[in-house]
C-alpha cells in the first residue's frame, strides 16, 4: 500500500508542477481579428451668420439680418455599421484563476456611408429652405488606438481547454474621417434668401452653386471600457492559442474648434477682416465588437 502511494506521488507531482507553472507567472499575448462600428449620431454646431450677413458677400451696412444668432446646429444618423480589422499586443501575470494585463489594440472601421443633414436651428432650417441643394454628411472610416488595464477570470487554468472572462477600462485615441457639404441651388432663380434686397438677382447670382465643405480627420481622446469573454487552448509547455470576443464602448467624442475648408466658397469666417467661423463635430455612440484570434508565451 506504501509502495503504491509512493508511485501515486511520484507520478503526480510532475502534472502538478506543470500545472502551477501554467498557473502562475508573465506572459506575452498577440492577437489580430475582424470588428464591427455600431451606427451613429453625429452632431455638429459652429458660429456662422445668416447668408444674408456674409460680409464677403453682402455689404453690411447695419441693416442686414441674422448678424448675431444663436449657434448653427446640425445632426446626421449614420445607420448599418463599419467594418474592419484590429489587432493588439499585451502583457499580463497569471495568479491562478486571476489574471491582470495591460493591452495595446489598434482597431480601423471603414463604414463609407453618407447621411443627409437634419438642421436643428431657425438660421439654418431658413438656409435649407430658401438656398441648399445638397446638405450631407459621410463618414469614412473610424479608428481607434486604446490602452487597456485588463483583468481576467480563467476558470480552468492550466487546462488543455481554458474558457475565461473578463473586463478592462482605459483610454483610446480616436479619429473620424469626416466629409460635409451644403451646396446652394445651382439655380439662381431657386434662391430666395435675399427676398426683397435691392440687389436681390445679383446676389442670388453670386450665391448659386456655392458650397460650405468640411474634410478632415476629426481627433479627440476619449474614455473607454470593454466586456472580454474567451477560450485559451494549451498547446505547449509555455504557448497557448485561443479566441476572444470582445464588446468596447467609449465616452463622448468632441473635435476642436475647426476652420471650414471653404465657407459658401470662400474663406472661413464672418466677412473680410470677420470673426473666424469654426466648427465642432461631436457623437456620444462610438463602440465596437470583435472576434480575434491569439497566442500568449508564457514565462
């Protein structure tokens, strides 16, 4: 009987090393997988004027309205979702079931859609009925560069098939590739914001056509969290290969104070020697879901 405990012991022990060595200790994980951007609400608002106060294009001579309105404002519905790819570097520590990590991600989701805009306030829903043809919004592509603090539950570690969860909170440089445009009817005669001016078909004149655009890469930092739920699958002494899901949400997301490429074709502000007029894009829905695939060394 002591002869065979003694066996037992011995042959054990080798399996529980093992085991405590799969447990425990740094790792090093790489991973590279698909996403997919959920839809979206972009808003935007900037200080412009009523056309009819544009001082590149109407003299202003102390009778021309819309000279000090309250802040232009703007929505678009981005609807489907973007889609990419996104990989991601990490280092962590196992301490039994726990696992704590810092992770890297690069995440780029391409969703090339255009959505009209839906104007929010009384000087602009005025310029969409009296002068735009055309007034939109696209959206290229969203990308995000996050940091992570991770922590995981593996809970089977040191199995051959090792299921685990997790969640992780951090920060993201994010960036959208962002296109706008309102242009004016092509059509003199289709204008009617100078009703009444004493120069009214000469303006119409030089308004027709014009276009405000804005195409730019639109950066803010933002926070972020995500849901982690996996299957690590042991393949060696020290190497493991697995799948992840993940779902990330982040926080709101504000642009700076930006010029307008072109403001109704001309430069960016209120009228020769004017107030600049900038822009400010904003969405509170940026999040994802992916599926990666990955491999962690173990030290």
């Amino acid at each position: 009987m002591k002869a065979t405990a003694t066996v037992l012991v011995m042959t054990l022990a080798p399996i529980a090393a093992s085991s405590a060595t799969a447990q425990n200790g740094p790792y090093l994980g790489l991973e590279v997988g698909i996403g997919s951007g959920a839809s979206m609400t972009v808003d935007g608002t900037d200080n412009d004027v009523a056309t009819t106060c544009d001082g590149w294009i109407v003299p202003i001579d102390g009778t021309n309205a819309g000279c000090d309105p309250p802040a232009s404002a703007w929505s678009s519905d981005i609807g489907g979702s973007g889609s990419g790819m996104m990989g991601g570097l990490a280092v962590g520590y196992r301490f039994g079931n726990i696992r704590a990590e810092l992770e890297y991600t690069h995440s780029a989701m391409t969703y090339d859609a255009t959505a009209d805009l839906a104007a929010t306030d009384d000087v602009t829903v005025d310029k969409a009925q009296q002068e735009l043809e055309v007034a939109e919004t696209r959206i290229e592509t969203v990308q995000y560069e996050s940091f992570f603090a991770n922590a995981y539950w593996d809970f089977v570690p040191g199995a051959r098939v090792s299921p685990y969860v997790g969640i992780g909170i951090g920060t993201a440089d994010a960036s959208i590739d962002y296109f706008n445009r309102w242009k004016r009817n092509g059509d003199p005669a289709a204008i009617t914001t100078f009703a009444g001016h004493p120069d009214e078909e000469s303006l119409r004149r030089i308004v027709a056509g014009t276009t405000t655009i804005a195409n730019v890469k639109l950066k803010d930092s933002v926070s972020a969290y995500q849901l982690l739920a996996g299957v690590d699958f042991w393949v060696g002494d020290s190497v493991t290969l697995g799948v992840k899901a993940r779902l990330v949400e982040y926080g709101d997301f504000e642009s700076g104070r930006l010029l307008w490429d072109q403001l109704r074709s001309h430069h960016s502000s209120r009228g020769p020697g004017g107030a600049d007029v900038r822009y400010v894009v904003s969405t509170d829905d940026l999040s994802m879901w992916g599926v990666s695939f990955g491999m962690k060394y173990s030290f």
